[in-house]
C-alpha cells in the first residue's frame, strides 16, 4: 500500500512507559531551508492529540511557539489532556529532541483546545474573495531547493514571491488556491500545515530577502470533520497579509476557505526578521 507523503511524515508510534508520549521522525519530503516546514510540525502536534486515547471531540484551536528548529532527525512528542470539561479540553503540548550533548530539550511548545461541536446558530461575516478559479490558473513553480514546495500545487491569483527583489514593494497580501501534491482529503492536520503555506510577507512588502521565521502560530479550526470530508479532494483558496512591521517582528492574518466559499480556518502568526 502506497502512503501519502503528508500523512508518511505524521507517523507516530506511542510509547507506552510514558502516557501521552509519542515517538516520530521527521521527512525529507517537508524539508524546508532549516529543518522541517513548519506546517508539517503544527500538523504533527494535531496528529499526537487526535491520536492520543483521551482526546474529546475535534480540533478547535492550536497555538505552536517554534522555540528553536526542529532538527532533522528523531524527535518525542509529549501531549497532556490539562483539563476536560465537558465538552472542551485543554492541551499542553511540547516536541523534544537529543542534542548534540545527547540531552534531551524542548525545541517546540504548544497549546490546543479540542471541543464536541454543536449545531447553533451561524453567520459568515467573512466572505471569500470573488477571484478565478483554479482551473482558470496555472501552477506556480518556485525556483527553490525546499522540498516542501513540492508537495503543495500552489495557484496565486496575487502576491506571489516577488520576480526582482528590488525594495520596491508595496504590500503584504497574497492570494492563492492551494491543494496538497499529490491530492489528499482534507482532515485538521492537514488543515493545520495548509496555515504556514505562505512565504514571510515581509519578502512582498519590501520586496527583499532577509533571514525571516515564524515564532509562533495560531490556527483557529472553524470546520468539522464532516465539513472537512465533504471537500474531497478540492483546492482551498487561501490569503495572507501582515498588519505592522515592527522591532524585527511582523504579524501575519491568514483565512483559508472551500472552492464553495466555506471558511475553513482562520490563522495568526508572529514572524521575526532582520533588518
């Protein structure tokens, strides 16, 4: 049986001599220019608190402080239910991994709600863009060694990475239908990486290269896992734009919604950059 390359990279194996505690590794297919994309790691931390035996409902909400790099390699995922209550549970969540000292430390910190879903009352104050479909656009190659571009089909309608890095950008926003490559059905972990597909914006706004990563990201899950079945194998069309570029930080909002419109997620990051 052939395996997703996404769903090969969240392979977890539980330990039994510690609860919660789950061994992985990661995949050179989410190689990013230092260790793995960091989509692929928000999305392994979803794959330890949906596996894990007491786990209550669905994602809700996630929070991933990238405290240093994850290093190529072996790594320990220890996820801990810190209250239930009725029909939310709260989550702490940390990736470890041996260092050079063969000491084992904490490089990832997370947090996550997970909640039993309930029909009430809805409103979308949010409507997606009207912009072509994806047919009616072609897949954007990017001249880079980072793997993990290859397993996304990435189809800009705007903001793509700039051609001349020249400083005469002018905005932050992108636009962009994107589907995994090869196609796989949409759950929350797959949801959870689809958040971190867009490049640092402070590359478009000042159309300029510098050393840029996220420190921390929050994806907040709006869709059910029968929401998420019904898109099949679909692209999901998605934006991402900084409000203020600041003291060597700059945050990023992004929404991501179905090709019928659906608001899928909603997700917030803090990057650093250099000058």
């Amino acid at each position: 049986m052939t395996h997703h390359p996404f769903d090969a990279a969240l392979h977890l194996m539980p330990q039994n001599s510690t609860p919660g505690s789950f061994a992985g590794t990661t995949s050179p297919a989410y190689e990013n220019m230092v260790g793995p994309y960091g989509g692929i790691t928000a999305a392994v931390l979803v794959q330890a608190v949906t596996q894990h035996p007491d786990c209550l409902g669905e994602m809700a909400a996630l929070t991933v402080n990238y405290a240093s790099g994850v290093a190529p390699g072996p790594f320990r995922i220890v996820a801990t239910p810190a209250r239930t209550n009725r029909s939310t549970q709260h989550w702490v969540i940390s990736l470890l991994q041996v260092n050079k000292a063969e000491v084992e430390e904490t490089v990832i910190t997370a947090t996550a709600l997970t909640a039993v879903r309930r029909d009430t009352w809805q409103a979308n104050d949010m409507p997606m863009p009207n912009v072509p479909g994806p047919d009616a656009l072609a897949r954007t190659r990017v001249n880079a060694p980072m793997q993990w571009l290859n397993r996304y089909d990435m189809r800009f309608v705007q903001g793509e990475i700039p051609q001349a890095m020249d400083g005469q950008g002018t905005d932050s926003l992108s636009q962009l239908w994107v589907q995994d490559d090869p196609p796989r059905l949409l759950d929350a972990a797959g949801l959870a990486a689809l958040c971190d597909v867009f490049y640092p914006r402070v590359y478009l706004r000042r159309a300029t290269r510098v050393p840029a990563g996220t420190v921390s990201m929050t994806v907040y899950f709006h869709a059910s896992t029968a929401e998420m079945a019904e898109i099949g194998l679909g692209y999901l069309f998605a934006q991402a734009q900084a409000q203020v570029f600041r003291h060597g930080f700059f945050d990023q909002s992004a929404q991501l919604w179905s090709q019928s419109g659906t608001l899928l997620a909603t997700s917030h990051q803090l990057v650093y950059y250099k000058e």
